[in-house]
C-alpha cells in the first residue's frame, strides 16, 4: 500500500500497521505530549505570558480611577497634547487608558518595584505590547485587565497598540519611564 494509490485491499483498516507507521504515530504522540506540557511550564517558569485578571466596567468608571490617579500623582507634561507622566508610589495600583488613538497618560515607575496594571479600553479592540520586553496582551472594551509587574531594568520603554484599531492606528504608541530608585 502507498500513501497516493488507494489500498489494494477493501478492507483495509484490518491489515497490520507498518512498523514505520507505528513510529510516526509515536513520534507525533510524544511531540504533542511535550507541546502540551510547554504551555503550563511556560506560563509558568517563562517570561512573557503575564496571569492576568480582568473584571468587567465601564469607561466612566475607569476614567474616574485614572484621573485621580493622573490629579494625585502628575510629574509633569509630555508630548504636543500636553499629556500628564504620572509617578505613582511604588506598589500601587497604576491606571492606563487606552483609546483611539492614544494610551492616557504615561507612566513612571520605579525600577524593582511591582505595580497593579489596570488597562481598559474606552472604545474598542487594542493590543498592550510593551517593547522590547515582548509583553503583548489584547485589550478589550468593557473589561478592566489587570497584569502584575515588575520592571527589572531602568530605561524608556515603548508601549505600542498591535490591535488594528483604524486609520490612526500606527500613531498609537506611548512610552513607560523606568527610573531608578
Ligand atoms: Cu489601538 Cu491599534
């Protein structure tokens, strides 16, 4: 029996199987075995599948938490839209907008300190992609998500919206100060 010509026999599922047959089936069983193992084991012991939480809310709600957030802890304004860089203490929970065509406001954080990320989507589909630390998730409208982190190195990070979102998408980047201590 070939793979390309039909079998010679009708009944054909009662002949045994090849030996190199049976050593396909093993390879491929033992291959998904490992991949299926991968994706607990990376979640867990890898670096860029952030646990996150989301919760459902609303704009309203959400814009209230990070505008007094942005009223208590404005650094200073950045960029032609005058957009606030907030340092909030370290530990706390941090507030990020996301909307056409913009992320509100930018971040300082300090350097080994862990944050609560909250990010919301105040219109509709946008992606999180925080560059180059190939942290990537999407984010939704009408859920708040939450990530953990803990920037590790001091520098300016990108922060780029890798969800096509209109005809303003690629202008929607931001940056994330990383400062020491
Ligand atoms: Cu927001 Cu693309």
């Amino acid at each position: 029996m070939s793979a390309i010509q039909p079998p010679e026999e009708r009944v054909w599922w009662k002949e045994p199987i090849a030996p190199i047959e049976i050593t396909w089936i093993l390879i491929a069983f033992v291959w998904c075995l490992f991949m299926f193992i991968m994706m607990p084991y990376w979640h867990i012991f890898g670096k860029q599948n952030l646990a996150n939480e989301a919760y459902r809310s609303t704009p309203e709600l959400f814009t209230a938490k990070a505008q007094a957030m942005v009223d208590k802890y404005k650094v200073r304004e950045e960029t032609e839209q005058a957009i606030p860089v907030v340092r909030p203490p370290a530990g706390s929970d941090v507030y990020l907008v996301a909307r056409l065509w913009q992320w509100w406001p930018l971040l300082e954080l300090e350097e080994g300190q862990t944050y609560r990320l909250h990010l919301m989507s105040l219109d509709w589909l946008h992606g999180f992609s925080l560059q180059p630390e190939n942290i990537n998730i999407q984010v939704h409208p009408g859920y708040e998500h939450i990530l953990q982190v803990q920037p590790n190195r001091a520098g300016t990070y990108s922060i780029i919206c890798n969800e096509y979102c209109g005809i303003n998408h690629h202008t929607m980047a931001a940056k994330l100060y990383v400062v020491k201590k």
